[in-house]
C-alpha cells in the first residue's frame, strides 16, 4: 500500500509538469520559444484560486486559471510576433512580471482554506485493487492531462493544421510563401501553451497543494521547458519526462520523511539537478537534437522581409 501511495503523488507531482510541456512543445513547434511559462504557470494558479473562492466551484476555477495562462501569452505573442522583440528576453521578463504580478495579487488570499478539486470515481472500475485508486479515481485535470497526450500527438502528426503548424517551425519562410498564415498561426500556439501553462498552475493551487502561496510553482516551469528538449519535441516522450521528473521530485519528499541522512537542501535541489543531468546528456547527442528540432525555433519572422 506504501507503494501504492507513492505512485498516487508521483501522478500528482507530475500532472502539471506533463500539461505545461505539451502546451509548450506545441508552441516551440510553431517556432516560438516560450520562456515565460513559469510566469504563466503562477499566474494561472493564482486565477485559479481566486476564481475558484469567488464562485465557491474549483471548475470556475480550472477555467480561470486557463484564461489568467492564455491572457499572459496573448502579451507574449504581442510583443514577440506583433512587435518582433527577442523572444528569450521577453520570455524572461514576462516570468519576472508574472511571479511579482502574482504576488501582489494573491496577497489577500495567504492562508485562506482552498477548495480542492474532487476526484472523479469510476464505479466499480476505481474498486480494482492497486490499479483503480490509480486510474479510475483521480481530479478532471489529471484526465485532461492523457486526453492532451492524446490530442496533441495527432494534431501535430495526423491533421492538416498540425502538419502546417510544422511546417512553419521548420521554415517560416517557405510556409509564408505557400500562402500559410505564419503570425496568426503561432499567436494560436502561444495561447495555447498559455493555457496549458495556466491550467497547470491551477492544478497546484486547487489540487497538489490547495491553497495560494507566493511562488507555488517553485520553478516548475523551467522543468517543462527542459521536457521538451528531453522529450525531443514528441508529445509522448515528454509525457513519460513528465512523470520520471515527478518521481524525482516525489523521491526527495520521501526520502526527506524518511529521515534519510542527506542534508535536506541536497535533497530539494535534486529534481532540478537532474534536469540540468538531462540537458547536458541530450546535448552530447546532437545528430538526433538536430535532427527533432524545429529549425525557425526562436527566429522572428517578418513578412516583408
């Protein structure tokens, strides 16, 4: 049952890294670097929570924090796409505003009681020992984590859109000259990945840890950009990056309750040490980082040039 336990918060933990990384690898796909999730993450779940107190329903609050994350990258594409400023810096400025901005608003909110998400129970199927708590009782949002898994991998591989949408991340340029609107379809991934990112955030603040505290998502979002990267901007890959990193994270908590005689600091570094582990092994394998990067990744695009 032990086991069990554990594996119940490594889902936990790694449902809003899973979420955030999809909506991201759809993003980078249509070649824009994002670096402002983290900002988007914390101000979803800021929405979240406040949406969720007002309406006294954590569903309200699930589309508040989805819009709060989609209204941040909407900011994101203006600057970026519209304006043509560097993505890398305003991804980081937005991440810097994002955790200030949340701050200040979620003052009100520090120590006041959260309404959690509840799950949802499959009649008989969630009465299946080991397998059921796992699968068949679980929040909306952990549902809506595969069903993204699902849904990104054949709108990138098996529509028509997903196939423009690629096309654009490998050359903008050809894609504008085969009359593929470059801007307004990487303004519909920027929204995207915003709300992902958003929804996210929400699923800290109403569901791994109900309640608002100042800079909950504890560097969460530059995990998911590592994700991508990990997962060699392939929906299922990143997925399985998604629950591994959570199960890092999961392992240190343990560790820790288990009195386990490791300084604590060490511990709590430990699932961002492994991303940093992470990125230098992919990066000795550039034939095949080549090869599954977007090449427009990052590069502004201006029609009339």
């Amino acid at each position: 049952m032990i086991f069990e336990a554990i594996l119940l918060t490594v889902i936990t933990a790694a449902t809003p890294l899973v979420i955030a990384a999809l909506g991201e690898l759809v993003a980078e796909r249509s070649g824009v670097l994002n670096l402002g999730v983290e900002g988007m993450m914390i101000m979803g779940a800021v929405a979240a929570f406040a949406t969720a107190q007002m309406s006294g329903s954590p569903y309200v609050g699930l589309v508040g924090g989805a819009v709060a994350g989609a209204l941040f990258s909407v900011l994101f594409g203006f600057l970026t796409l519209t304006l043509v400023t560097n993505q890398v810096a305003t991804g980081l400025a937005l991440t810097i505003l994002g955790l200030g901005l949340s701050g200040m608003l979620g003052e009100p909110y520090i120590g006041v009681e959260g309404i959690r998400l509840p799950p949802i129970v499959f009649p008989v199927l969630a009465d299946i020992p080991f397998v059921g708590p796992l699968l068949f009782s679980q929040d909306l949002i952990f549902y809506l984590s595969i069903a993204l898994a699902f849904g990104v991998s054949w709108f990138l591989f098996r529509s028509r859109p997903g196939l423009k949408l690629r096309a654009i991340g490998d050359n903008h340029g050809s894609a504008h000259a085969l009359g593929i609107d470059v801007i307004r379809t990487r303004y519909l991934a920027v929204m995207f990945g915003g709300a992902c990112a958003g929804l996210a955030g929400a699923q800290l603040s109403l569901v791994y840890t109900p309640q608002w505290v100042e800079d909950m998502s504890a560097g969460r979002g530059w995990i998911t950009l590592a994700l991508v990267v990990f997962g060699s901007w392939r929906p299922w890959r990143v997925m399985a990056g998604g629950y591994l990193f959570g199960a890092v994270t999961v392992g240190q908590l343990h560790a820790q309750a288990l009195g386990v005689a490791i300084p604590a600091q060490f511990l709590s570094m430990l699932p961002y040490a492994a991303t940093i582990v992470v990125l230098i092994i992919i990066s000795h394998n550039r034939r095949t980082t080549l090869i599954n990067t977007p090449a427009s990744l990052g590069k502004a695009f201006v029609p009339e040039r």
